[in-house]
C-alpha cells in the first residue's frame, strides 16, 4: 500500500529572488527552542485538523487497519504535549513563545494525509539532528534528544505504513536551520504579529519534478518554479548537494527548461534532501542558491557479508 504525493508542497513557499543569505546574529537557546516550538505547532494544528476531516472509516477504507487510527490519535497527542512542553521551557527562561500560524495542508483524503505526515515527521527528524549542535544548555539539549527519538518513532512507523523502509539508511540526515523553514514556510499562510522574528529565512523554492520510483544513479528534474538562477546563463556552474551526516555529496546540475537536472548520487536513500549551490567543495546557507527539494530514493537494502 504505497501512497506518493506532490513533494512540491514541501517547496510550495513564496518566491525569492536567489541570492546570498544575510550573516546573521548568534543563535541563542531561546531562538532554538522558537524554531523547535514553531514546527511543533504545525504538527500538532497538522494532526489536529486531519484527524477532524477524516474518521477512523476513512482511513480503513484507504487500506490502513486497525490500530492505526488509534495510534494516530497517540502521535497527535505527542505533538500536543511538545507544544505544551516547548511553551513552558521559554517561558521558565523569561522568553516569549510563539502562537500557533495559519496554515494550509495540501492533503485531500486519509491517504495523501499520512503520506504529508510521513514527510512532515521525516523533517522533524532533520530539524532537531541539525539544531542540536547550536544547543548550549544540555537541558535544552537533552529535552531536544529526547522529542527527536520520539519524531523518529513516528516516522517509523508511518513509512512503514506506507509500505517504505521505517530505517532506510544508517544515518539521518541533519538540516539547517534555513533548510528547515524554507520546507515549513510553504504550509504558513500567515503569523500573529506577536510572535517574536526567528533568526531563519527561505531559501528559494526547489521542487522535484521527476515522478515514481527513484534510485541511485538515475537522473532527476529538479523545478525553479517562478524564478531563474543566474547561473543559467552559461557563466558559472550550478552544483546540486545531497545533505548527508557526513557532508554534502555534490554532482553537476544541468540546466533545462524550467530548472536543472542531475543524477542521484550512491550513499543516499529514503528520505533525502538536496539543495543547488555554486560551490562544490562545501556547503553553508551563504552558499545555497535554492532548496531544499525532498527526493524520496528507494534503493535495495546492500548485502551484508557475514563474519
């Protein structure tokens, strides 16, 4: 029972123009915790809402069995508490907690709900594995281990309900803090203006335009939707960066109409993320020229000698 959806609703933010990314301040605890705290109300409002549009009949009838309604209704209950727990930690630290957003979820029925849900859960992943270096409290740091060991969980078990690979690599893979909300800022239709600045901005758009199964080594369209890298032009090589634990894996992005495309690298699978830069020796958010676009890479599991 393998359900795909449109991963360009994960890219689907407003429009910029590319260019470098601004230095910004150093990021403090608070500012991590608003980052965490602003991805957790888009869960919690995620499952809250789809759980009221769709009954436990609906999701039966999309194939999904019992208990799998009843464990959903768990993992909104997850997500309720993280708000809760997030809320409480900035305010004990005399800083103010954002309020929920507005937001706009793509999903039409129960079945594109969970394949939204699997994907939404596989970013909180990356969120947390990226933002756990810049952590300085190791309370903080322990509270963020412990939610992101339960993310995990959920998304687990959601690709697996998917019929995908609950573990289909050794390692996760860590994202930035940019990277993360240029992924969220498509959901967002609009802020309280109370709600405190978060030290982040969005990248531009990056969308996967290559549709079914896709492995290593096979060539992928990746969209420049509304707006075109300089790049093009001939006068400097445009990279794609595949976001690994142990660094960006890079290969040539050859431009076409309405974007670029480039080969799937080895080392990737399952829930992978790159970006387009013009660099192909390191990668930061000054460098990153767009994305990140989510490439969904099914590979079969490697043979395992035994000893």
């Amino acid at each position: 029972m393998k359900y795909s959806m449109s991963i360009a609703a994960l890219a689907a933010a407003a429009t910029v123009s590319a260019g470098p990314i601004a230095k910004r301040a150093a990021i403090t605890d608070a500012d991590i915790l608003n980052y965490a705290l602003t991805l957790e109300h888009l869960e919690d409002k995620f499952y809250r809402e789809g759980l009221a549009n769709y009954t436990q009949a609906d999701f039966v009838a999309a194939g999904f069995a019992d208990p799998f309604y009843a464990n959903l209704k768990e993992v909104s209950y997850d997500e309720t508490t993280h708000v809760s727990f997030l809320t409480s930690a900035l305010k004990a630290a005399g800083a103010s907690p954002v309020a929920e957003c507005t937001y706009n979820f793509p999903s039409t029925n129960a079945a594109s709900f969970v394949a939204l849900a699997s994907v939404l859960e596989g970013v909180g992943v990356s969120a947390y594995l990226g933002a756990a270096a810049s952590i300085a409290n190791p309370a903080y740091l322990t509270a963020a281990g412990s939610i992101l060991t339960v993310e995990s969980r959920h998304s687990a078990y959601e690709r697996a309900s998917l019929e995908e690979s609950p573990f289909p690599q050794p390692f996760d893979d860590p994202l930035t803090l940019d990277e993360v909300y240029t992924l969220a800022a498509g959901f967002i239709v609009s802020c309280p203006s109370t709600n405190v600045a978060l030290p982040v901005k969005a990248f531009p758009t990056l969308s996967l335009g290559t549709t079914g199964t896709i492995k290593s080594g096979d060539t992928i369209t990746l969209l420049t939707p509304g707006y075109t890298l300089a790049a093009v032009d001939g006068s400097a090589p445009v990279y794609a960066a595949f976001i690994t634990v142990t660094g960006p894996i890079f290969g040539a992005a050859t431009p076409v109409d309405g974007g670029f495309t480039t080969v799937v690298p080895e080392g990737v699978n399952g829930q992978s993320y790159v970006v387009l830069t013009g660099c192909k020796d390191v990668l930061t958010d000054d460098l990153t020229s767009a994305g990140p676009a989510i490439v969904e890479i099914t590979n079969p599991y490697p043979s395992v000698a035994s000893s």
